[in-house]
C-alpha cells in the first residue's frame, strides 16, 4: 500500500514538474502490463500467431505512441525479443510508424 502511495506521489510529482504533460516514456512503461497477453508471441522461440487479445492490446499501445519506443528504447530490449514483435505487429495488421527505425 505505502509502495503505491509513492509511486502515486511520483506520477503527480513528474506531472506538475512537466507542466501536467507525462514523459511518453513514463506513459509506456506503466502499460507495458499490457503486453502480458502477448508474452508467449513477443519473448520466445519459434513465434506463433498472437491472440485476438494480444492485438486488441497492441493496437492500443499504438494508440498511446509506444510501439516506437519498445522497439528503439534499449530499456525494453530484456523484456521483447524485437523480430518476434515486428512478426506480431504485421500477424495483427499494425505497422511500425515511420520515423520508428528498423534496427537497434
């Protein structure tokens, strides 16, 4: 409970420090839960078809503007193998934005 108080304190810190907008950074690693559903597709070998659930969740990470930064941000490299989610995000019909690159 008090963790949460704190992290709590934080967001509110960052967001009145930031003039009320939060870092995208910060914006995607809070939903990076989110990505739960597609652990199986996104982290191991061989890949496999993602879920509906999977790509519903992907879309709306794309929505929030973090699709870019979980390929590009070295911070997510432990966590997503990247040629399984580039496979992922073609196998659900989502693109990588164009100013995203296309290797590390």
């Amino acid at each position: 409970m008090a963790r949460s108080a704190v992290l709590s304190m934080c967001v509110v810190l960052v967001m009145v420090v930031g003039g009320g907008a939060m870092p995208q950074k910060l914006i995607c690693s809070a939903k990076l839960y989110m990505l739960a559903p597609c652990d199986p597709v996104i982290k191991e070998v061989p890949w496999s078809a993602p879920s509906t659930l999977c790509c519903s969740n992907l879309r709306a990470q794309e929505e929030e503007g973090c699709i870019c930064p979980y390929l590009q941000d070295p911070v997510y490299y432990g966590y997503i193998n990247r040629p399984n989610l580039l496979k992922t995000l073609a196998s659900c019909g989502l693109f990588i934005p164009p100013a995203c690159p296309t290797t590390y």
